[in-house]
C-alpha cells in the first residue's frame, strides 16, 4: 500500500516538537503533523494533545519529492457538512457565544488600555518630559 495524498492512515505518534509530531505510518514511513493540523482550536502547546505512543488517525496532505510527508489530525477526522460559509444570523445564533465574545473585548480592551497606560508613564519618565517626577 503506497501512501497517496487524500488517504487516511492510522499512525504512532513517535516524537514530539514545539512544532509538530512525528507520526510512524504503516510500512515503516515517518510523517510530520505540523502543530496547526493537530486540533480544530489553537494549539499552544502540542503535549496538551499528544504523547509519544499515541494511536492516531491521519490524512496525507502531501508528499514530497524528497520523500518528506505532510500529515493532518483535525482533516482526518469526519465533520459533518458546513453551511455553505455563510454565518448564522437572527434568533438561531447563540446567546452564549455573543457574552463570550462582548466578555473577550471588555478584557483586551482593558489589557490595552492598561498596557498603554503602563508604556506611556515608563517613556516620559525616561525622557523627562510631561509628567516626570524629579525628586
């Protein structure tokens, strides 16, 4: 069985890096799961989601001509269908998420202003202008 781009293959996760896992496929091949293809959410850091020895189920994104093998988690598995790309609206989108969101903005924006506030009263105290304290 030769490994083709599309097919899925079940794997053993066999190293681990801050960019990826090795994955050992069927015939003895090694591929490489870049840390965005490991999970449908943002991946800080990959050991959250896998561990040397793991069984995993992969898609064959690419193949090399130097024999490097590009291999994707989140593609393997099966989703059902999207709706046609266009977001929800009206009564069926959900409450929870828009709070989550209106709650995500109310702290960076906050973070933001706190940050600023915090770069603003280092510089003029640097350059001794406005506001600086001399004592």
């Amino acid at each position: 069985m030769s490994i083709e781009v599309g097919s899925k293959l079940q794997g053993k996760v066999t190293g681990i890096t801050n960019f990826g896992a090795f994955v050992e496929l069927p015939e003895g091949s090694t591929g490489l799961v870049h840390i965005s293809e490991v999970a449908d959410t943002y991946v800080k850091d990959i050991n959250e989601f896998l561990k040397v020895g793991d069984q995993v189920e992969v898609k064959v994104m690419n193949v090399e001509k130097d024999g490097k093998i590009g291999l994707s988690i989140k593609k393997a598995k099966d989703r059902p269908a999207k709706n046609s790309g266009r977001p929800r609206q009206g009564k069926n989108h959900d409450r929870n998420s828009q709070e989550n969101f209106e709650q995500k903005m109310a702290r960076f924006l906050k973070d933001s202003e706190d940050r600023l506030a915090s770069l603003k009263r280092n510089t003029e105290s640097k350059r001794g202008g406005r506001g600086a304290r001399r004592g």
